[in-house]
C-alpha cells in the first residue's frame, strides 16, 4: 500500500510540475503577443501622424519633394510589412527618412515656428519614444520567452508543445545604429 501511495504522490508532484511549466509558457508567449501588440499601437500611430505631418510641411518645402516622397513610401512599406523581421527593416528606414526630414526642416525659419508643425512634432517625438520605450520592452518578452523555452527542464515541455523562438525587433538598417551627423 505504502508504494501506491509514493507512486501516486510522485505521478502528482510530476503533473503539477509539468502544468507549471506549461502554464508558465503560455504566460510568457502571451507576454510576447501582448508586447508585439503594444509595437503596433505606436506604430499605427507614427503612421497616423506621418499624413499631416506631411501636409503641413508641404507648403513650405517646394524643394525637398523626394524627402516627403520617401517618408509617403516607407511608411506605406511599414503599414505593408508582416513579419517582425519585415516591420523591423521598413521601421528603420521610415524613422531614417524622418531624420532626414527633421534635418531638412532647419532651413524653414517659418516652418519651425508654424504651430500646427510644432504640435505635429511634438506628438511624432513623443510616438518615437514610446515605439523605444515598446520595442525594449518586447524584446525583453521576448528574450525571457526563448530562454524558458531552450532552458532545461522546460525545454523538455516546450518541444512536447512545439513553442518556437520569436524574433527579436532589431534595427536592420545600420544606420539606424550609428549617431548621426549634424553639420550647420
């Protein structure tokens, strides 16, 4: 009677076990899901706020029509893109053509003073730091995510339910990586 018994209390003490492994995964590729999405609300947002921006520059800015052309053009390849991979790469170019446009914008004295410009700027900075602050925190999700899936022991319940790695939001442009250059 005395073996059932620690065989059974063994058989729970697995169970429970395997159900918190496998709960805390969920848990964790749920927190990635919730943070990718997180990415998504600013980023529609940075999209939102890119057709006034333009409209609004647009009057002022007679000569730097391919600037405003790129902007319109990344950000159509952004809204486009499916995979983090893809929505990475087009993200990187679209905030390089935005630099550009924050460059551009020194040599229009009334443009800078424009109140609608500055309110648009204002909005598009404080996007550009809330897209950093998402994007930190889900490749934060992310990395407590694939560790928990290659660490023993519950690599083990992650390959019985097929969990896979997901893809960190990395900048593919390198020049998003570098300081950029201001000369005046």
């Amino acid at each position: 009677m005395v073996p059932i018994i620690v065989i059974l209390a063994i058989v729970v003490v697995v169970v429970i076990w395997f159900v918190g492994i496998y709960n805390s995964l969920i848990k964790l590729r749920n927190r990635v899901k919730n943070g990718w999405s997180q990415i998504d609300v600013q980023l529609k947002r940075r999209h939102d706020l890119i057709p006034n921006l333009i409209e609004t520059v647009k009057g002022y800015m007679k000569h730097e029509r391919e600037t405003l052309e790129n902007i319109t053009a990344y950000r159509s390849q952004a809204m486009n893109a499916s995979s983090v991979g893809e929505k990475a790469e087009a993200e990187g170019l679209l905030g390089g053509a935005l630099g550009a446009l924050k460059i551009a914008v020194e040599a229009y004295p009334d443009l800078k003073a424009n109140q609608n410009f500055l309110s648009l700027q204002e909005e598009l900075t404080s996007t550009e730091n809330k897209i950093s602050y998402a994007r930190q925190s889900y490749n934060d999700q992310v990395l407590f995510y694939n560790n928990k899936i290659q660490m023993f022991p519950s690599n083990i319940v992650a390959g019985m339910f097929t969990f896979k790695e997901e893809e960190f939001f990395e900048l593919e442009d390198p020049s998003e990586k570098a300081v950029p250059k201001v000369e005046f």
